[in-house]
C-alpha cells in the first residue's frame, strides 16, 4: 500500500512540476492578445453605412441546387415547375433552360 501512496506522490509531484514549467515557458506567448493603450476604436460615421431599403427575394418558389454565375445570373432548378431556369440576380429576368427532367431530382451537383 505505501508503494502505491509514493507513486501517487510522485506522479503528483512531476505533474505540478510540468505544470509550472509549462506556465513560467509560456508566460509571455506572442499569440496572447495585447492591447495597445494608444490606439482607439475609430467608428465609422453614420453616412458612410449604406442603409438598404429594398429587399426583395429573387426567387419565390421551392429551388434545389441554387448557384451564381459569373455573369451574374443565378441557376437553379424549379421544384414547382421541374425545370431549370435562369434568373437575374434582381429577379427581373427569368428564363427556363431546360423543362423535360425524368423524375424529380434530389441534388445538384454544379461543374465548373
């Protein structure tokens, strides 16, 4: 029983010894966040915020696989009408590009 009791201690003893070496190593880490006295939060005025006042959904149906493209257009398939369609980012033009999908699709997978 005193073997066990003296290990214990000892493994104690080690770990408070690597414990404090660790803390006294890292004491002052360049990763910590220091903040600097003469520097302050410098806030933007309140014209410099543009304040939206339109927002509207481009799309107003149930869609699956919705992606932008670089033209700025947004291609997506219509679950309502089982077609792909194309759409403005506006939502003003809207196109279908292709309608006869056999069956229901359950992901879109977009390729470059």
């Amino acid at each position: 029983m005193k073997k066990v009791f003296y290990f214990s201690l000892g493994f104690l003893f080690l770990v408070l010894i690597f414990f404090g070496a660790y803390n006294f190593v890292f004491r002052n880490n360049v990763n910590s966040p220091v903040v600097d006295q003469g520097k302050k939060i410098i806030e933007a005025p309140a014209d410099t915020i543009p304040i939206v006042t339109n927002i509207t959904a481009t799309v107003n149906e149930d869609i699956l696989g919705a992606t932008v493209s670089p033209d700025g257009f947004l291609y997506y398939y219509s679950l309502d009408e089982r077609a792909l369609k194309k759409a403005s980012l506006e939502g003003k033009d809207k196109s279908v590009l292709l309608s006869d999908f056999p069956g229901t699709p359950v992901r879109l997978l977009w390729s470059p």
